[in-house]
C-alpha cells in the first residue's frame, strides 16, 4: 500500500486531529512523506483540514482502496483512476481472453455511456463507475436477470450501511427522493459455435456523492449522500458484489419487486409509433414488464422505456 493510502486509513479511522508527527511515527516514515501525502489525498479531492500545532482531520471525501474491496468481496479488481470507461475497459478483458469475476473500476469516465449509447456524467469526484465481468456459459434462455439482481444488490447494500430506502424504476435505474442517483447496463458476449452466453458485463455508474450537476440534469439527477457520507465508496462497492455473489436470486428479485416504483402505477410506453398506457401488474423474474391496458388486456414488455404517469 502506497503512503498516501496509509495516511488516508489513518485519517479515517480518526475523528479527531492527528499531528503529522503521530502518523509519520505510526507508519515510519518522514514528516515529509507525510505532508507529500496529505497533498496528494487533497489533490484526489479529499477536504483535509489542517491546524498549526495540532494537525490534520479529514472533513470530506474518500479514497478508492482496490486491496480493501477485494478482501471484503469475491471479486478480484482492476483500477483506474481515470479512464474511457469501464464497460470499455471491460469489453478489451473479454476479448484479451481474462478470467471472470473481475471488477474494472474508475472513480471518473471521460466517455461513460449508458442505455442506447447515451453519455454518462462521470465527474472526477463523488462517483463509483464499475463494470463486473462474469462468465456464465449458459443458453440465453437460462440466463438469471442480472440487472435486477444487480439492482436488489444494490438496494441490500444501501439499506444494510445506511438505513436509506431506495426505489428502482423498471428496468435499470436507481431512484432517491425522485431522482435518478444509479443506473446499471448489461451486455453480453455469445459464441457462435456453442450458442452459449459465454461472458457478461454489468456496468454500474452510482453517484454517491456528486454535489454539483450540469444545468440539464440537476432536476432529474442526485446522490446518495449529498450533504456528507455516514460510510466510504469501498464499503458500498465490497457490500454490493458481496450480496451479488452470496444472496439467494429469489431474495434479490424479491427486494427488485419489493421496492419497485413502477408496480402499481399507470406508465406510458411506446410500441413502433404509439404510445400506450396502462398499469404497471408484475415483474417477471427474468425482468419483463406485465402492463394491464385499459381495454383489460395484459402484455410484457421485455426492454425499452417506460414513463410513470404519476410519481
């Protein structure tokens, strides 16, 4: 682990100030290296105060530590501090012939996509970007709904760390207090020989605590913690796969359709060029959509977007 990490777990753990001598004799090295790492952790955006005669305190902010969230989940992690974007980073893995159950891992994107190649705001502080690659070589027709188990995983983890109850709008995205603060993309790679689902790639981009939006997103767009996070972004990303691998599917798509903001609720949807309406009845377990028309007939919808009526 690098000094400028060091330092940072030291900080963290404190809640008071620390002289920069008590953590230059805890780790064994220099008051210099100590003041280099304190600009360093400043530069990664952390808010570090710092009182002549009794030292620096941690007031804001956290530190991606890769070694950390491989020790507390079943993943193994690629990091970046910056990068095109992870689903990318992912996808080069893939066709390099890696392993699975890696987690590609950025804390900003300068071309992050989402659903139907939309950009994806990936500022370079307060956002978790990952992608976690999987190889399930199975039929498409066994395959289990990654994205909603994703999104129960997510809602698990939040709710487990921060007693902070989210909703999830059918199909990807994760809503707080009416504002879209996650959203999840899954691809997959299928061999033609076989047939077989051979990899998968779930995206994930979370703003955890993002403060300042651009103009056209701040009414539709927010955080997790915008005033201060109670917990770090590696507790959050170890707790979120750790529930993904460990947690019954029938939990997790239970949690999907538990805390669903869509069920129950009149939605428009469009089909070639019409737009329809009706009620929002079911969620299959593999994540299609059961609308009730107002005619009394009922259809699933198995991608797409949907409006709600009301909220």
């Amino acid at each position: 682990m690098k000094s400028y990490q060091q330092v940072y777990n030291i900080l963290v753990s404190e809640r008071d100030y620390l002289s920069g001598e008590k953590i230059a004799e805890s780790l064994n090295i220099s008051r210099t290296a100590v003041w280099k790492a304190i600009q360093r952790l400043q530069q990664e955006g952390l808010i570090i105060d710092s009182i002549k005669n009794r030292g620096y305190k941690l007031i804001q902010g956290d530190l991606i530590l890769p070694q950390e969230i491989e020790k507390r989940s079943p993943v193994v992690v690629q990091f970046k501090a910056s990068t095109k974007s992870t689903q990318t980073d992912a996808k080069k893995a893939v066709e390099a012939g890696s392993a699975g159950d890696t987690l590609y891992l950025s804390t900003s994107q300068t071309a992050g996509r989402g659903r139907f190649h939309r950009p994806y705001f990936s500022p370079p502080q307060g956002g978790i970007y990952m992608s976690l690659h999987i190889k399930p070589n199975l039929p498409y027709d066994q395959l289990p709904a990654y994205t909603l188990l994703v999104a129960g995983a997510i809602y698990k983890a939040i709710k487990n760390l921060a007693m902070i109850d989210i909703s999830i709008k059918w199909v990807n995205d994760i809503y707080l207090n009416q504002k879209k603060i996650a959203g999840i993309l899954t691809e997959a790679v299928t061999s033609v020989e076989t047939g077989l689902v051979t990899d998968i790639i779930i995206g994930v981009g979370l703003n955890f605590s993002i403060i300042d939006f651009p103009q056209d997103l701040k009414e539709k767009a927010g955080s997790l913690f915008p005033n201060g996070a109670p917990i770090t972004r590696n507790d959050l990303i170890s707790e979120i796969w750790k529930y993904f691998y460990e947690t019954d599917h029938e939990e997790l798509l239970h949690l999907y359709k538990q805390h669903s903001m869509v069920l129950g609720n009149e939605v428009s949807f469009k089909q070639g060029e019409e737009i329809l309406s009706g009620k929002a009845t079911n969620i299959s377990d593999k994540g299609e959509l059961q609308i009730e028309l107002a005619n009394g007939k009922k259809i699933w919808l198995n991608s797409g977007e949907i409006s709600l009526t009301k909220w």
